[in-house]
C-alpha cells in the first residue's frame, strides 16, 4: 500500500506577533462534537507561560521533520495535531521515522481565557513562526488564539494556505502502536530540576543503555536490572536541552523489565503548567509501526461492535474513565480496555502516562485505512478461513506445519522464525492470533 498525502488547509498562516503579544495558530479541517469542521475554533485567551510553551512547540516541530536512524531532517514536515480537551490544549507529533511521539500538554494552569469548542485538528507551523518562537523570552505572557476570531481577524487577507505532505503508513500505524504500548507503563523515577538538568546534559550520544534509579537520579548501565528504563538512542533525548532551562523535573516512565531485549520509554519533562513527553522505540532504526501491541485486542469477535459502542460515548474527554465507561456502555472492564484500542487504531483515543488514563481526540485521517494496516491480523483470519488451525489438545494447536502453546497465565508460544526472533517482544505472530480465534470460536478452553 502506497503512502497517501495529507492536505492541510489554512485560512491564513500562524503567526506570532511579538508587539502585539499575540500568538495565532491558525487550524485545518478537523472534529468537535457537532462533526467535521472545516477550520475549528478552540481557545481564546491569555497563554499564561509563553516562553516555555514556545519553546516546546519548536521541539514538537523538531521531531515531526527528524529521521533520527540517520539524524537529519526531510524536506517536508507535518503539522502537529492539536486537541482540545476543555481543560487543556494537547499538540502532537511524531518523527519523521516513526520512531519518536512527542506531545505537549499545555494544562489548566498555563492558560487563562475561554474555551469555544472541544474537538481536534491540526495547526500551522511553518517556517517563520518557528524562528519568531525561538525570539520568545522572560515571563511576559502571550494572547493565544487557537483558530480564528475576531483577535487576528485583521490579519486575514482572504488568501487560503495549501499544504500536502506524505502520510506514511508507518507514521498512522505509530499513532495506534504508542498508546497501547504507553498503557503498560509504570512511573519508574522522578527527579527534581538539579538532577534532571544534570542528566540529560551528560547523556552520551548513541547506545541502548539502562537507565536505574540511583538515589534522586538516574545512572546509565548496559545492562538492564531490577526498576531499569531502556534509553534506546539517548541522542532522540536531544530535543529537550532547549527546555532544561525552564524544566522543574523528569519522570520517567517504562514496563516492568524482563529479559535482555530493549523496551519502549517515555521522558516526560515538567514544566511550569505544562508537560512535553517523548515516547521512545525500543531501538533507534525501529519504529512503533511494526510493534504488534494492538493485534491481540483487534482479534476479538465483539471487539468492532464494542468500539462503536464505547466510541459513540466520548465527548473529547481529558481523561476516559474505563470502569465508568462499563457502566455506561453494559461491557465488561476487558471489553472496554480492547474497544480503546480498536478505538485508538483509528486515532480516536491516546493515553496519558502521567496520569494513566486514556484521553479522547480524534485524527483527521481514514481509521479504516490504518485498520487495514494490520498485516499479521488478516494473514491470520486467512489461517482460519482456509481452515489450517487444529486442535490437538488443551491449550495446544498446529497451524499448517507451526506449533502453538496457549497456557493460561504465560504468554503464548510459536514455533515459527516471527516468534523465534521476537518471543512475543513485537505482539504475536499470525499463527497465534490464529490458534486464538478458533479457541474463541469453538470454546477451546487454552
């Protein structure tokens, strides 16, 4: 499947004007709750901590337009997603190479003004709003207008701004990897502003290395141990050393530490009123499309019913209550948990580490297109409809010439070369999701 192109569509460019202390992020086509529209209007008011904020937004625009296997830059950049979610404004990017989730969460506190609508879009940031950020400074506060009205109303010349961009594959497919592989996170360690600024200037330049919490902070290992976060490419950490500056903390985020294989990360640098999180691949030239974590939750029989189901009770929500969406909904807590991730497949809901909860936004892309990127799910089904799956007896499976273990309470096994190489670290294998399918169709107790 080819890439497609994404086409923003900006009534005029974003701008900053620095002696009328105004900021205007000018928005695309995007989603409120009355549905699509064609240039939303989100936020109106006072941007309470404008350096740092600035600050930020170079450094999501940095990661949307870095390859980082070969650090350098493309030619081209897309936007970054913004939401809002009522009581915070939420913008996102991800790298060039799919390897790197940047998010800035602008919170309740940093921002002092009305919100016009809930809903998500994308926002202009080009080239010369980026230089006019960096000359942000002090603790001045700005005006912020996210859309249109009648503040940059006299800035508007009727000309419409066109974008097309490259919309690989890999990078939608990263969108519904991240947040499932987030949810399994765990805060690891917290440092105080010394020792986070300290840190992250002294990290070496390339590696999989081990971070270990060491009294307040953080030593660098080769070897991973109990409470270690994997730091794949410490040199993807590069885009917070702008922010050092105005940071207050790190924390740290990862999974529970098992085996020698390296994990996926998150750095979520604080700042005042505000948090910019970087969530890392396992490995610098592997990006989170490839990662499998959304397959065994896609697999499900009712999982397509249940997401409409769940879908059709959001209401750009900043933090989704799972048990009550059960209540709401009549599923069960299992049900809901994979509704959220068909849900997030079509980039309707992230999740938020800081805060272990998903949030509701909705991407201005094709969800069935990204459904359809899902390679290892349909050779599976194709496994079941050709009949290859056989039973021989509890918990034990031949796919074609494959062997496959379903124990309860152990990770499934397989002895195919996917399996082999990975051992479940990439999501299952074709043969798994297979032999799972037909167990949940015959009730094959595994």
């Amino acid at each position: 499947m080819s890439d497609a192109q994404i086409a923003y569509s900006y009534s005029r460019a974003s701008e900053l004007d620095l002696a009328a202390g105004l900021l205007g992020l000018s928005t695309s086509g995007g989603f409120t709750p009355s549905g699509l529209v064609a240039r939303p209007h989100f936020f109106s008011g006072v941007l309470t901590n404008a350096a740092p904020a600035a600050a930020a937004l170079i450094g999501l625009a940095d990661v949307a337009k870095t390859r980082y296997y070969e650090l350098r830059a493309v030619t081209f950049m897309r936007d970054p997603v913004v939401t809002c979610n009522g009581d915070r404004l939420r913008f996102e990017s991800f790298s060039a190479c799919g390897g790197v989730y940047a998010r800035l969460d602008v919170l309740q506190q940093a921002l002092d003004g009305d919100v016009v609508e809930v809903g998500t879009t994308n926002v202009d940031v080009n080239v010369p709003l980026r230089k006019a950020l960096a000359r942000v400074g002090g603790n001045d506060p700005l005006h912020l207008a996210v859309g249109d009205d009648e503040v940059v109303a006299t800035t508007l010349d009727g000309a419409v701004v066109e974008k097309k961009v490259p919309l690989p594959e890999r990078w939608l497919r990263g969108f519904a990897e991240v947040q499932v592989i987030a949810s399994r996170f765990d805060l690891r360690a917290s440092l105080g502003r010394a020792e986070a600024v300290k840190f992250v200037r002294d990290l070496p330049k390339r590696g999989v290395l081990w971070a270990v919490p060491a009294g307040r902070s953080l030593r660098l290992t080769a070897r991973p141990a109990p409470g270690a976060v994997c730091l794949a490419g410490p040199e993807r950490l590069a885009v917070l050393a702008p922010l050092l500056r105005f940071a207050t903390g790190l924390r740290v985020y990862g999974p529970v530490v098992e085996g020698t294989l390296p994990r996926a990360s998150a750095w979520e640098l604080e700042l005042p009123g505000m948090r910019f999180t970087l969530t890392l691949s396992p490995e610098l030239r592997r990006g989170f499309s490839g990662e499998g974590a959304v397959l065994d939750d896609l697999s499900g029989d009712t999982v397509a019913d249940d997401a409409d189901l769940v879908g059709a009770l959001l209401r750009f929500e900043p933090r989704l209550d799972a048990d009550l969406l059960a209540e709401q909904s009549g599923l069960t807590r299992a049900r809901v948990g994979a509704a959220l991730t068909r849900l997030g497949t079509g980039g309707r809901v992230g999740y938020d580490v800081a805060e272990a909860a998903h949030f509701h936004r909705e991407l201005p892309y094709d969800a069935g297109r990204v459904l359809a990127m899902n390679p290892r799910l349909k050779s599976a089904l194709d496994l079941v409809e050709q009949g290859a799956v056989r039973f021989t007896g509890p918990g034990a499976a031949q796919v074609n010439e494959r062997t496959v273990r379903l124990t309860p309470g152990s990770p499934p096994t397989c002895t195919c070369p996917w399996w082999i190489d990975y051992r479940g670290s990439r999501g299952p294998c074709k043969h798994v999701l297979a032999a799972q399918k037909v167990a949940s169709l015959v009730e094959v107790t595994a």
